[in-house]
C-alpha cells in the first residue's frame, strides 16, 4: 500500500521521514540519516536542529560526532513513539533501508 504524503504532521517530509528513521533505528547520527534518505547532509541536520529545538529529538556527543535518538524526557513518549510506528508502516521502503543497515562493526578478517 502506497501512501502519498500532501503534508506533515511535523512541518516537512525530511522532519516526519527522520522521526520515522530515529523510531525505527532507536539511535542514529546525521550522514546515516541522510544516506537513508537519499538526502544531503545539510537538509538533515537543518530539520535535526529544528526537531531539537522542538523537544522531540535529543542529541549527543560521542567522541567527535553528534548521536540522536528521541527525547526520552517526552511528556508523551510512549504515545509518540506508537504514532511513528503507525505512519511508519506505510513506508515499506524505508522499513526495508533501515532493517538492512548494518549496526555493528565487521569482525576483522570476516570474508564479505
């Protein structure tokens, strides 16, 4: 079932699309994102901001890079964590983009 989008619920597509992604993967940082999207960089960080600024994602240092998830301080985060499972349901193809990423570092050596 394909959905077209004329709106946002959260002021843009890129906005809704990233909420859709940090709900699926439960942490992620801009270039993944932005990969995932098939979106540049700078239009990801831009809407990054604006949903932080917003109260609806939380973002954080580890090492040189910056790692956001969803505010967990949300008043409602359990009710906006269930919306986004809801919406995310129509985006087959985003499910399929972030069930494919790869999450944690190849062992040394492993044959591809």
């Amino acid at each position: 079932m394909e959905i077209k989008i004329k709106g946002s619920p959260f002021g843009s597509i890129t906005r809704t699309r990233v909420l859709l992604c940090l709900n699926l993967l439960g942490t992620s940082f801009q270039r993944e994102l932005a990969r995932l999207l098939d979106s540049s960089p700078s239009v990801v960080q831009k809407a990054l901001n604006g949903l932080e600024r917003d109260g609806l994602v939380s973002g954080r240092m580890m090492g040189r890079t910056r790692s956001y998830t969803l505010n967990p301080r949300y008043f409602a985060k359990i009710e906006f964590a269930a919306f986004l499972r809801r919406l995310a349901e129509a985006d087959a193809d985003l499910q399929a983009r972030t069930a494919e990423l790869r999450r944690r570092p190849r062992r040394a050596g492993k044959p591809l």
